[in-house]
C-alpha cells in the first residue's frame, strides 16, 4: 500500500509540476524581435525563430541600453533559431548584433520570480495604460481593478530591482487614474509594476532629463 501511494504522489509531482512550463516564441520579423518584451516563467521554453543574418545574443543591462553587441556569456542564439530553457528568475536582455546599432534590433525576457517581481503575470489587455512615454516628471496610469483588494505600483530599474513605491492603498473594483512623481529619479530606462495580490502587469517607460 505504501509502495502504491509513494508511486501516486511520484505521479502527481511529475504531472502537477510541469503544467506551467510553457513554450514562448521569439520571431525576427523585418529589423525587429516580436515579441520586443516576452514575460516567461522558469521552466518555460523560448523559441527563437530567427533567420539569416539575424542572431539573438544575451548582453548584460548597460550594453542593452548602449545598443551594444559584447555577449554577457549567456544564450547566444545563431540565424538559424534555436531554443534556450529558463532555468532561472531575471531579466534577460539580448541584441541582434548586426543590427542593434543601425536599427535598435533588441528585446528583453522578464521571467517571473525576479527581484521585487511579482510571481504570477497579468496578460496586459487593457489593465494598465501608462502616458506619457518618454516621461519627464511626471507619468499618468490608467489602471483596471478587477475586484476589491490592496493595489501597489513600483518603479522597477533594468535589473530588476524596485527602486521606488509609488503607491500601496486599498482599492474597490473599477477603472481609476494615477498620477506620479519622477521627479526623484534619474534619467533611464525602466519598468511601471502594478500590482495586486500575486497577480501583476509591467509596462516598460523611459524617463527623460
């Protein structure tokens, strides 16, 4: 009997533990990798589908931002596609090297799980909006809360890490807006995290100075 129920439980680990593995395709259409932002979960599977000569090269954040084409020692993905497994929580930033500085060829992995990332992704639809975009001192969200619950917005920097809280209070079901203050912050690329309960959307920004 104890053989039979260590099997079963073997069973369902197995089963139950790969449900949420996914596969995630990357496609290089013209001079562009769609999708530019792919959320992804560990485990998950990204295909590149890719042809000559573009490649996908993982680079680390400041290379990304420079539009540069030095590898971080990561995937290296050539013209010819391939497949690379998630293996750990980030953000993962790549290039195509040939045409990252002519014309901004590049796109970037968030994997669930990451620093001050929330473990469980809202599709973005229509639940959050952010304008405008560049921002200088200030950046507008419109957001959608699907029932009552405590809602968070934070300013998450290229590496992940939440460099400001911009709000945290109780909210009822609706459609709100928000106003907020970059006035604090430098210059750069970063990411608007609203949050609620384990669920999350994240938009990608650029403030301006």
């Amino acid at each position: 009997m104890k053989k039979n129920f260590t099997l079963c439980l073997s069973v369902l680990l197995f089963t139950f533990g790969h449900l949420s593995a996914t596969s995630d395709t990357i496609k290089a259409v013209g001079f562009a990798f769609v999708p530019p932002v792919l959320y992804a979960n560990i485990g998950d599977t990204v295909v590149f589908s890719l042809m000559s000569p573009h490649n996908a090269v993982q680079v680390d954040p400041t290379t990304w931002a420079l539009n540069g084409t030095t590898s971080n020692g990561g995937f290296n993905i050539s013209s010819s596609g391939g497949k690379y497994i998630i293996t750990t929580a980030g953000i993962y930033y790549y290039v195509c090297q040939p045409h990252v500085a002519s014309h901004g060829m590049k796109g970037m992995i968030i994997v669930l799980g990451a620093v001050d990332i929330a473990s469980t992704k809202m599709e973005p639809g229509d639940i959050l909006k952010v304008f405008p975009n560049p921002a200088n001192q200030f950046i507008n969200a419109n957001f959608n809360v699907p029932e009552n619950t405590r809602i968070k917005f934070a300013l998450i920097d290229m590496t992940g890490k939440n460099v400001g809280n911009l709000l945290n209070a109780d909210y009822p079901q609706g459609n709100f807006n928000a106003t907020f203050s970059l006035a604090n912050y430098p210059g750069g690329r970063y990411f608007i995290r609203y949050t609620f309960g384990n669920n999350f959307s994240v938009k990608p920004i650029i403030i301006n100075r």
